[in-house]
C-alpha cells in the first residue's frame, strides 16, 4: 500500500509542479518577444552584379477589374529567378474603396535581358514610382535626386524590378515600355536646375504657362503636377479646351473662386483648365473593405476637378493616370508575394523530411501561418480552432491507449502538457516556425524594395535601443526584418498548420505533421486490444442493465459488451471490480469536441473562430448534453449506488420533461454532471469497439446530438452575457462573494447604473447555480431599462449565416479491425479465482539486455507489424544475461498482490505494472505471446512482458510466464515476475512496501 501511495504522491508532486509552471506561461504568453521575419530567398539579391548585363525572369501583371470600367496600364515583375509554380499561380483580390475589386494574377513570358544602361533605367524608374507613392513630399522642391547605380542594396533587401510593359499591335508579344521609361526619367524636376532653361519655344497654341516654366500640351497631358496652394499632387487626365478661368463656377467663376478662396488673382485666366485628378494614398488593399461600401453601392464615376495651369508645377511626364492606377496595386500585390513564397519556403522544408506536406498547398500554409493583426481576408483563427480540437482528441487518444495505468485525471494534466501553449511555443521555436508567421499588416509607409532601401540598419549593437516594447515602435521595419510576436501567436501557428493540413490532407497528413514537429500521437494495435480484453471485466455487470436494449437505443452492436458497460457504470458503485466510466469520458469529450468542431467548421464556412467556438461550447456543455441523455433516455441505464444522485437525475428529468409553458414557473433545478458524462463515455465506447471508425462516431453523434446542433433554443451562459452587456453599456458589475446558510450559498448579482444599483439575489445549494439564477433576472432587469446588445445576437448570425452539408473533415485512416469478443458470449470468467490461484515463480525466466530497439507502431492509420529487434551494445561489446529468478520459496500469486498492493485487493500486477511505468516515465511494458502449446480443448498460454528500464543506462527487462491456461493468467505471471525483479534491484522501494 506504501507503495502505491508513494506513487500516487510522486504523481501529484508532478502535477503540482506542472501546473505551477503552465500557469507561469500562461502569464508569459501574452508577453513579446522580438524575432526576425524571413524575406523570401528567392527574392534576395545574388552575388551577381546587378549593374551588369543579366537575364531576369519575365512575369506579365494581370489586372481584372470589377466593375470593367476603369483602365490598368501593363505591368511586368522581373527577378533573378523563376518562381515557383505555386506561386506563379497567384492569384489575389485587391479591394478598393466604395466595394471595387481588381482581380490581380500573373503570368511567365520567358527571360530577358538587361544591359548596363537598361538596368540603370529599371532601376532609376522604380525608384522614382516609389517616392511618388510613398516619400512624394521630395517633390514639393524643384529638383529631385535619383540614386541609381549609386544605391547600396542592403542585407535583406529584395530585388525586383516592376516596369510597364506593351504590346505588339499583331501577336502575343509583350517587350518593355522604353520609351515610357525614359520619358519620365526626362522629366525636368530630374534634370539639374542650371541646365533647364526657363522658357521652352513652343506654339502659343501648343503650349501653356505652368507656375514653374512653360511646357507643351503633349507634355502637360499625362503627367503629374504639384498644386502649391492646396499642396496636392494630381494627375492630369486631359485639357478642357472649353473652360478656361473665366468660365461659370457655383454660381461665379473660376476665377472669382480662386481669389476669394486663395486670395489668388490668375494671370492667364484665358488660358484653358486643366482636368485632374488627385494622386491617391497608398493602402493595405489586402484588407476587405466590402463591409466597407456605402449604402448606395458602388461608386461608378472618377472624381476630377478643374486646375488652372498657372497654379499647377509640373513634376513627371508621361506619368499618366493608369499608370497611377496600376501602381496603386503594385505594392499590395508584392506583400502577398513575398508572403506566398516565404509558405513555400516552409513547404518545401517539411517536404524535405515528410511526402504527406505535398498534399497541402502553398495558400493553405500561407492561411496558417497569417494572423489577424494583418487584417487580411485570410487568418489562421479557424485553422486554429479546428487543429485545436484535433489536437486535443489525437494527444488524448495516444494517451488513453499508451497509459492504460493513469486515471482521467493524470491523463488530462498529461495530455494538457503536450498541448498547452508554452509546448506548443518550444516546439514551435524549435522548428522554427515563428519567422514564417506574418503578424502585421501590411503598412505601405514600410515598404521595402529596390528604389527605397530601410534605412533602419539593425545590428546586434543597435538592436536593443531601435525595438523597444513602445507601441511607437511596434511596426518599425529595420534591415533584419525583425517584429514583436506574443508567445500565444507562436504557439497557435502549430495547432493553425494541424487544421490546414488535417483541411487539405486528411489525419495521415495531420499526423506526419505532428511527429515533424515533435508531438507523438502514434499507438500500436495492440494497445487497442488490451484495453478490449480488459473491458470484459465488466460483463458480469449484465444483471444491472439490459444491454440489447441499450444498443437498439444507441444504434450499434458491440463487440465488446464490457464497453459499454463501462461507460454506464459511475464511481459510487463499488460492487465490481472493473472501472467506471470516467476513463471513457476523457476520450469522449475529446472526440466530441473534434467531430463538432468539425460539425461546425463545415457547416457553416462563414462563421467566425469565435462564433465557432460559441456554438461548439454551447453544443457539448453538460447541460446539453445532459438534455439529449434525458431526451433519447440512456440515463436510465446508469449504473449507480447513491441516492442522492438518483433524486438529483430524477429531478432534472422531470423538469426537462416538463411543457416550455411550465418551466418557467418552476426553478430549474442543477443538472447532474453524470448525465453529460455518460453520454461522453457512449462515443467513447462505440470509438474504441469500432476500433477508431470515426464514421460509426460521427453517425451516432449527429443521431444523438440532432436536438442541440439545431441551435434552436439557444441560451448564452447567464454570467458571461451580462459582463458583456455591462461592457458594451460601460456599466459596473458587482459580484459579491457567496454567503453559505442552511446548507445554501446565497449569490448577488448587481449593476450600477448612473449610482442607481440594480440587483437580484438567489440561493442553491450550488453557488455556480445560484449565480446564474441570479444573473438571469438582472438580465431580464437590464433589458426592462432598454439596455440591449449592441451587436447580432448568436442566434440571429446563426440564422442568417449561410449553411452547407456537414462533413466530417479530414478522416482518412484505416480503421483496427476488431473481432468479437469471446468471452463475452461465453460470460463464464472467474476473475476473482483467477486472481487467487497459486502460480509458482520457480521458473519464471527473466530476460535483462543493454538496448530496445524497433517497436510496432500505428501510423496514421497503417500498421506495420516487425518482430522485436533486441540488441545490446556496452563497452562496445555485446552482453545478453538470461536467468531464471527464483522467488522465495511460498511466493503465491495472492501474497505477492499483497505484497505490492496492500489492501488493494482488487488491483493486478499487470495494472501496477504499468502504473510504476507511468509514474517512472518509462514506455509502457508490453506484452507478447510467445507460445501456444497443448491440444484445443487444454490451450495453454506463455506470455513475455518488456519493460525498458531508463536509467544511468538504459535496460531491458523480459520476463517469461509459466504455460498458463488463460492468457490473462499467463500475462499476470510475467507481471509479477517484472514487479519482483523491479523491486529486488530497488526499482521498487522494499521499506515502503507493506507485507
């Protein structure tokens, strides 16, 4: 008993230990840590000279607006290297203001190449776009500097070059607009100012009298001018020939106009208006701003106004208004690229260590791994929730069948120690996830690219004064590309990428996945069968409950009748020695949560991660699933001894059975937490005798669960929806701590409004319950006052969003086969005699070797199947020590259970077993027949148990039972035999143990 009781201390202390350190990090997590983003490599300059000549990959920019009524000059992506067939495939959604889209794609025309003087052009022209777009106040002076060939490429600079480009008047033959290029570079604001002359000799008819210099109308049209006296930047479209300043103007003219307003008296008011249009602001078009168009609609029309040219300086020729149009889209386009091709970085690193990170594409990852800080169209949030709930069930599956010795409890801390996020985050940072993660948005006064270098040079000296935690500085861009990332955000892109590839590849893609980053989910078979031939322990359990009845009720025939036994029996019944359903309840809740997740995910493709997770919590809490056990009547086949919980069951029945009309009249009484578990348990149950189909499950549990995933009667949890009424009324809410009397916790719930306190009380003999009575009727108390929710209410999303067929996402492993039960047809086990019956250890032989290797393992979904490969090697020599363990003359089975388990009578040494394995983090033991001997009607059975021993060095232990004419007898032989060496060699304290 000692014993036990020391490893039950040795777990809690672990547990303690464990929580202690997660609730660290979860206080961590919400903490910034600074990390590089990587630039995509194929975008980084070479080593080659880029002044020289070279041939650059030539991609055509397809722009496809919606409505078709505005004009996209051509335009051409040129790079060093081709890019990527996924990434060539691009296709993006630019969202303009007023719910205008321009579809944007590419395409590859080949190579082509550039001399010196051609690159020195590309160059200068792109860089001149640039300050335009983003530093146009370099323009307000007469004279602009273009760096060109004198430009450093920083460390993390990209190179492209984007030109416009044209087309042959015959054929499909696109070249590079020269002559555009060059023309704009001709400008005079580029030329020195000593060398342009100020006057040109133009046709008094062909020319006309800007405020800096007089310049021909074929110039003027198309190009971009400086007003001074607004200091705005417009692009002439065309000359009005038939306005000039005199003309007509609310209810004046021009002229009047400018004067009055300016205080401006025109010189050359006969001189014709120009028509123009205001160079516009450079946005993240990325963001969707369709919930941004106005009532009326799209706006169809271009807004122009009317310039005299004396008031106009004129800056760039040639730069005309599609051109403008084109180089508004430019830069959202290349933030998408860039971030499309860092994806495929990280695709290809995972398709260099697994096959199955071919079946997810680029867009896919690039989905997982973008955050909604962005504010992009896409977000990892859903790929989150669904890889969260997948992940819960997987981890939760491993370990139910890996640690059969832990109960739900240690299994649950255990499970939350993989999937917590502060494992997630080391896991994460160790495969170097987090410079893929794009968690900004995309901010074009950061824009980098050849033309406009960072000019924020970071280095390990300068790092720590440039990114300091002020929110001044949290978008600042520096040359290591370096941003803030919350712990939280590094952790979430592991269970983002789960749903992506469990959504595009299914669980075997899901899986390779998780064992490249690190979390084991694979179990063996075998491990499905013990815990099969365990379960028949509890068929003497037949006389409680009608289990034909109860299968009928559920739809399914078990093969493993002890199952579902199981899952019916609760822990106040004590008349067996079998387990309850607590154990089957863990691996339930965490299918269900999966299969309704997934339910949801699918269902309904518009909903946001938030709405899923509402829904997800409202469809599997207690208290609706209590309702469906109460409603399809499984709740009456639990098998219990408490009186109380009898009463409390047959309370909550008859008020669920109750008319609407009368619920409200009478108080809704606690719902037993037994009614939701055993319904947990049921999918469990069906999960394991199905041997993991999750088809039979999700058939079951869309039968079981049909009432509550209508959402019909929806209700919020009382608390949370008053704290967020009070939060969007800025109301303050006080929740006094209970007071206990009369066996009752009495619970205030009150709202101050404007210094008037509204408050409503309730007793119960549960303080959560009585909190919830009490925030219902300050709700009702709220809403009498008119204070109402501000946004959709759940119910109303829910019936507005649209709905497609259900699926159940992902599922693509084969499932165990699994063969009936023998025994359970048979019903003739005597375990208690088994138990009792004197087994000599006289020839038990054990079996102790330096190193395991090799193990059968079921991998998404296959198994593979390979005899023991046992193999030692120490002082490079190779020592395999065989004995028999003679055990002191008397041992019996019965006195050695006694010896090990005290008064715990009721527990065999194979559970122990892998209970002192469990709490020693040792793989589980496993068990092998090793013979079969003796005609059929006297089948005797010799089993071997591995134990690998971790330690200074690592051992392996094998233990041989005697023939035995039950496997479960032989089995429990080689245990204790495990046990006894164990504690010989003081793996198992000899002074705690009790005798």
């Amino acid at each position: 008993m000692m014993v036990w009781s020391l490893a039950c201390s040795h777990i809690v202390i672990i547990l303690v230990i464990r929580l202690s350190y997660c609730l660290h990090i979860s206080d961590e997590s919400l903490r910034e840590e600074l990390h590089e983003m990587l630039i995509p490599t194929i975008l980084k300059p070479s080593t080659c000279k880029l002044d020289c000549p070279l041939n650059l990959h030539f991609y055509y920019i397809q722009f496809f607006p919606i409505p078709a009524d505005r004009h996209y000059r051509i335009f051409g992506l040129f790079v060093i290297n081709p890019l990527p067939m996924e990434a060539e495939k691009l296709e993006v959604d630019l969202h303009l203001a007023r719910g205008r889209i321009v579809k944007a794609g590419m395409k590859h025309l080949g190579t082509i190449s550039f001399d010196e003087e051609q690159m020195m052009l590309a160059r200068n022209f792109q860089e001149m776009f640039l300050k335009v777009l983003l530093d146009r106040s370099e323009f307000t002076v007469s004279h602009v500097m273009l760096l060109g060939n004198s430009e450093t490429l920083q460390f993390n600079s990209t190179f492209y070059l984007l030109l416009p480009i044209k087309q042959e008047l015959y054929g499909d033959i696109f070249m590079i607009d020269w002559p555009t290029v060059k023309r704009c570079l001709s400008s005079p604001v580029f030329k020195d100012p000593t060398g342009v002359s100020a006057h040109g000799s133009y046709l008094p008819d062909e020319s006309l009298r800007l405020l800096d210099n007089m310049y021909s109308k074929t110039d003027v049209v198309g190009s971009l001018i400086f007003a001074p006296h607004i200091k705005t930047f417009f692009v002439i479209h065309v000359i009005l020939n038939e306005l000039n300043a005199r003309s007509e103007y609310d209810g004046a003219t021009y002229e009047d106009h400018y004067k009055e307003r300016f205080g401006i008296k025109l010189s050359h008011p006969e001189q014709p208006l120009l028509h123009a249009k205001q160079l516009f602001n450079l946005h993240n078009l990325l963001h969707d701003r369709l919930r941004e168009t106005t009532e009326g609609g799209r706006e169809l029309m271009e807004h122009f106004v009317e310039l005299p040219p004396e008031l106009c300086s004129l800056k760039i020729i040639g730069f005309s208004k599609d051109m403008c149009s084109s180089l508004s889209l430019l830069p959202s386009l290349m933030c998408r690229l860039e971030n499309l091709l860092v994806a495929i970085e990280l695709k290809d690193v995972m398709l260099s260590s697994f096959s199955e990170a071919s079946q997810i594409s680029a867009s896919g990852i690039l989905e997982a791994l973008t955050t909604e800080r962005c504010l992009e169209r896409i977000s990892l949030e859903r790929f989150e929730v669904l890889g969260d709930a997948f992940l819960k069930y997987v981890v939760g599956r491993h370990n139910f069948l890996t640690y059969e010795g832990l109960d739900e409890g240690q299994l649950t801390s255990r499970r939350s120690a993989i999937v917590n996020n502060s494992h997630l985050y080391e896991l994460s940072i160790k495969r170097n996830l987090q410079v893929y993660i794009r968690d900004q948005h995309f901010e074009p006064t950061q824009f980098i690219a050849l033309g406009r270098p960072c000019k924020v040079v970071c280095s390990a000296d300068t790092e720590v004064n440039i990114h300091t935690d002020s929110r001044e500085n949290c978008n600042l861009r520096c040359t290591k590309s370096h941003h803030w990332l919350h712990r939280k955000t590094i952790a979430d892109a592991v269970e983002s990428l789960v749903g992506a590839f469990l959504v595009e590849g299914g669980f075997k893609a899901a899986f390779a996945f998780l064992h490249w980053v690190g979390i084991d989910v694979d179990f063996k078979d075998s491990s499905l069968y013990r815990v099969l031939d365990a379960s028949s322990i509890n068929l003497s359990l037949t006389n409680h409950t009608d289990v034909d009845e109860l299968e009928e009720l559920i739809g399914y025939n078990f093969k493993h009748k002890g199952l579902i036994l199981e899952a019916f029996v609760h822990p106040s019944f004590n008349k067996h020695s079998g387990g309850c359903y607590q154990k089957l309840e863990f691996l339930g809740d965490a299918v269900l949560e999966y299969l309704i997740t997934s339910y949801l995910y699918s269902a309904y493709p518009d909903l946001k991660p938030g709405q899923i997770t509402d829904l997800k919590s409202l469809a599997v809490s207690n208290n609706s699933l209590a309702y469906v056990a109460v409603q399809k009547g499984i709740h009456k086949y639990l098998i219990k001894d408490s009186n109380y919980l009898s009463t409390a069951v047959n309370k909550f029945e008859n008020y669920i059975r109750l008319p609407n009309s009368e619920k409200d009249l009478v108080e809704e009484p606690a719902c037993p937490k037994v009614l939701g578990d055993i319904v947990e348990s049921c999918v469990a149950a069906v999960l394991l005798d199905s041997g993991f189909n999750l088809n039979y499950v999700w058939t079951l549990v869309l039968m079981l669960l049909e009432p509550v995933l209508s959402f019909s009667d929806m209700h919020m949890n009382p608390m949370r929806e008053i704290r967020e009424l009070c939060q969007c009324h800025e109301l303050e809410l006080g929740l006094p701590e209970p007071m206990k009397a009369d066996g009752e916790y009495h619970v205030k719930v009150e709202v101050n409004i404007n210094s008037q306190v509204i408050s409503s009380a309730a007793a119960n003999r549960n303080s959560k319950v009585a909190r919830k009575f009490a925030a219902q009727e300050t709700l009702s108390k709220l809403k009498n006052y008119g204070y109402t929710h501000k946004n959709k209410s759940l119910e109303e999303i829910l019936r507005d969003a649209r709905k497609k067929e259900p699926e159940l996402l992902g599922y693509n492993e084969e499932p165990i086969k699994v063969e009936a039960d023998i025994s359970a047809e048979m019903n003739n086990l005597k375990i208690g005699k088994e138990r009792d019956a004197n087994i000599s250890f006289q020839n038990t032989e054990i079996s102790i070797r330096g190193t395991l290797r090799t193990s059968s393992q079921r991998t998404a979904g296959n198994t593979m199947f390979s005899k023991d490969d046992v193999s030692i090697e120490r002082n490079n020599q190779l020592k395999v020590a065989k004995q028999n363990a003679c055990l002191p003359k008397g041992t019996t089975q019965k006195n050695i259970r006694k010896e090990y388990h005290g008064d715990m009578v009721n527990k065999t040494a194979k559970s122990f077993l892998f209970e002192v394995c469990a709490v020693s983090y040792w793989k589980p033991p496993e068990f092998e027949l090793c013979k079969e001997e003796g005609p059929s009607h006297l089948r005797r059975f010799t089993y071997k148990v591995t134990v690998q021993i971790r330690g200074p060095s690592e051992t392996l232990l094998e233990c041989y039972s005697d023939a035995q004419l039950q496997k479960k007898a032989a089995q429990e032989h080689a245990a204790q035999g495990a046990l006894w060496y164990l504690r010989q060699h003081g793996y198992l304290p000899k002074d705690e143990v009790r005798v």
